[in-house]
C-alpha cells in the first residue's frame, strides 16, 4: 500500500492553503492511506512513522504481488480446452503423454516470466511496447491475431461452462451459455469496483478445480509407479499419439496469458530518483510463476492421469468431449466422481472467460489506445459464443476448429516477447542473457513448428 501526501507549499502564507488545495498528489513508498498535510515536515514525520509500524516486508508480502498476477493467467492452462485435449490424450493413449504436460508447462512457465519482466522493467504492457517499436500494419496485424486468438479461447470456455451446466443441472446448451455470460459480467464487475477481490475469486476457483481433480484421481486406480516414468519418460504410441501431443502443446502455450502478465505486473514497474527503472529481486516473479503455473500442471496431470486410469483402462478410447466423459464416469466411478467432474468443468469455464475478455481489453487499449467500455467488451465476447450455442453446433467440432485457430495466433505473441526483451533499450539490467536468447528462439521455432505441424496434419 502507499502514503498519499501533498505537495509542501513554497509561496507565502497569505496563499498557503489556497496552494496546498491546489498541488499535486504525490505516492511515497509507505503503507498508508490518503493523507492531506500542508506541512513537509509532517508529511516526512507521517512517512517515517508508518514506515516503521510496517517494518520491514516479509517474503510472503514480497511474493504475495507476483503470486497473485500469475494465478490470473494460470487459469488459462486448465480451461475447457486444455481439459478437452488431456482427456483425449489419456483415453486414447494411456499415460503415454503426460512427459508432453509436464514440457509444455515448463514452456509456458519460461515465457510467463518474459512476459513479467517486460511489464516490470519497461511498465508497458506487451502490446503497448508492440505498438511503439513496429510498423503500424505490423502492429494491426499482432492486433487482429490477437484478438482472434481472445475470441477462440472465450468460445472454447463458454462451450465448457454450458455444457456443465447442462450436465449438472439439465440446463440446455443454449440457456447455459446465457447463465454463463450473466455469470461473466459478475466476476468482471467484480474486477472493476476491486481488483483484489477479483484475484482472489479467481484463486477460490483455481483452487475448486484443483480440488475436484484431486479427488477424481484418488477415486481412480492408479499405478503411481507408471505416472512417475511417463512424467519424465518421453515416448509415443504411434503417429496419432504425436498429433494429441501437439494438440497438448498448442492447447497449453495460450496467447493470451501472455499479453495479459505484462499488463498485470507494468503497475508495479518503479522509477529511481536518476530516472532508471527501479527493479524487484526477480526471484519473486519466477517464484510466483512456478507455483501458480506448476499448480496448472499438477492439474492438468491429474487430468490426464484420471481419464487414462479410467476410460482407457476400461477401454473407452472415444471419450473425446466432456459430456461424454461425464457420462461415462458415473458407471465407472460413482455418481460422486460425475458430479465432481461437472464442478471442475464448470469452475474452470466461468473462471476462464472472465479472464478471457479482460485480456481482451488489455489487448485492443495496448494495441491501439482505444478502449471499448466493460459492458461494450462483454457484449462482443459474449455475442459469438451464444450464437453458436443456439445454431446448435457441435461442442466437438467447435473446440476442434478454435484449437486449430488457436495454434495459428501462437507465433505472433512468443515472437515479440522473446524480441522485446532482448532488447537492452527496453530490458536494461533484465535483458535476456544471449543464452536465455538462444534458447527462447529456439523454443519459440519448436513451438510454432509444432503449431504448424498441427495445422497441416488435421487439414490433410
């Protein structure tokens, strides 16, 4: 928190209180609240008071800032598409692909701390620093792509919620994605009247998902011995087990995310007394983003490990949509375990999209400067994903088409991270080391590669 104090006036008393109405408000770096004094020499005594009533921060209220921006982005790592992809995978092919989870979050772990960084070190946001270093086609380009890639992914998470919904309550597809919407807006007016409550909605529903997977997999049977040499083994089962760990890996690097980290960590970019970027010890951005991030893959893990434990064992290779799993389920493993599913569905639905549209917002006001209002935002989100729910288009074939589009937006958010923060002029002490930027090209090449090797392989 921050002491609010005014500017000491410096003319003559007959308009001191006129001038101390007048001046500006200025932050100091103490725990406080807005505070109003004429005299500079209270305002230093107020500072100093405060400062040591606070004492010094420990390292829980050091990491509490990053921990809190990175279970916002995390929940785009265990969102209805990411569910659909690890089901698949382990009803199909067993545990075979988990090492394939276990990769890909590493990954998406490595561009979530470029993307800190860069909002940190620059205060930018990643398309705010797009849209001042590039070409302006270059930059309504990223733009466009971007917002394609915000628009699959809300479409993939209203499809989940709806379908909970209707698992859960019989609610038709349709009216679930209303109810969906409605509850969107909650959450997003939430985020505007307090942002920490925001964050902390969105780590109590991290928190049900992680719950609820938890406890499908302990219902499982499940050799642990064959989940820890899958987790670090790599290996295939033919050519179609390579084409669900591409669909793994595409599912999992979310565009997004990355757009929005920046945007969540530029507010705590500070500027020294010479005018230089004042920088955080970055072990707590990376500490915040491994534990948010590798709680997503615990998940996700759990998620492949209950369907491979559960239908592939059984023998159901074909549960490839969530209402087929959750009908499948209550035979196999109870009513309790359906049930549980549709709660984890539903949480990781809702929690998704209202992240979506507000990486949406930061997307069009970073690329742009222009900035639709909340209500405006979440009527072109919502718009598509009901239209869709009322033609009545299948849930299979939707997630499909937005994980194909997905994987084409990729490219055009892993490039300008990895540029970006090579670039001593914007990174200054933070600049990636020529290691870091050799080995980021090279993970972004593979990513794409595999995004395009997706692409090609499901059209042909």
């Amino acid at each position: 928190m921050q002491i609010i104090v005014a500017e000491p006036p410096t003319s003559p008393a007959s308009d001191a209180s006129q001038r101390v109405q007048e001046s500006e408000y200025h932050i100091l770096p103490s725990p406080a609240t807005l505070v109003k004094t004429p005299s500079h020499a209270d305002s230093v005594a107020v500072d100093v008071k405060s400062a040591k009533a606070a004492g010094p921060k420990s390292f829980c209220q050091k990491l509490l800032p990053a921990l809190s921006s990175a279970f916002v982005t995390s929940i785009a790592y265990v969102d209805p598409g990411s569910m659909a992809s690890n089901i698949q995978g382990g009803a199909e092919f067993g545990l075979t692909l988990l090492w394939v989870i276990l990769c890909s979050n590493v990954i998406a772990m490595l561009f979530q701390i470029l993307s800190a960084k860069l909002g940190l070190a620059s205060g930018k946001s990643l398309p705010q620093v797009t849209r001042d270093a590039w070409p302006k086609w270059v930059v309504y380009l990223c733009w466009f792509v971007a917002e394609v890639s915000v628009v699959t992914c809300d479409v993939s998470e209203f499809i989940g919620a709806a379908v909970a919904y209707k698992l859960l309550f019989g609610i038709p597809l349709a009216w679930g994605g209303i109810l969906t919407g409605f509850t969107t807006l909650a959450l997003l007016l939430v985020h505007q009247s307090k942002a920490a409550y925001f964050e902390a909605a969105i780590f109590a529903f991290v928190s049900m998902i992680v719950v609820c997977y938890i406890v499908e997999t302990a219902l499982s049977a499940v050799d642990w011995p064959q989940v820890a040499y899958h987790t670090f083994v790599p290996s295939f089962d033919g050519t179609e087990s390579v084409v669900n760990a591409v669909g793994i890996v595409g599912a999992t690097v979310t565009p997004y995310a990355i757009f929005l980290h920046s945007e969540l960590t530029k507010v705590r970019h500070e500027v020294g007394e010479a005018g230089a970027a004042r920088l955080p010890p970055l072990k707590f951005e990376i500490a915040g983003i491994v534990i948010a991030l590798g709680v997503a893959c615990i998940v996700n893990i759990a998620m492949l490990t209950m369907s491979a434990s559960t239908f592939h064992v059984a023998g159901y290779a074909d549960i490839d949509v969530m209402e087929n799993a959750y009908k499948t389920l209550e035979p196999l493993l109870g009513k309790g375990a359906s049930i549980i599913f549709g709660i984890g569905l539903l949480a990781a639905g809702i929690s998704s999209s209202a992240v979506g549209t507000l990486a949406g917002q930061v997307i069009m006001g970073g690329f742009t400067t222009f900035h639709l209002n909340m209500w405006l935002r979440w009527a072109i989100t919502v718009t598509p994903c009901l239209v869709i729910l009322f033609i009545g288009f299948s849930p299979t074939s939707v997630l499909l088409v937005c994980n194909v589009v997905g994987s084409f937006c990729v490219p055009f958010c892993l490039v300008p991270v990895v540029v970006f923060t090579s670039q001593e002029k914007i990174m200054g002490e933070w600049v990636n080391s020529k290691f870091m930027v050799v080995l980021t090209s090279a993970l972004t090449i593979f990513v794409i590669g595999l995004d395009l090797y997706l692409i090609v392989t499901l059209f042909m």
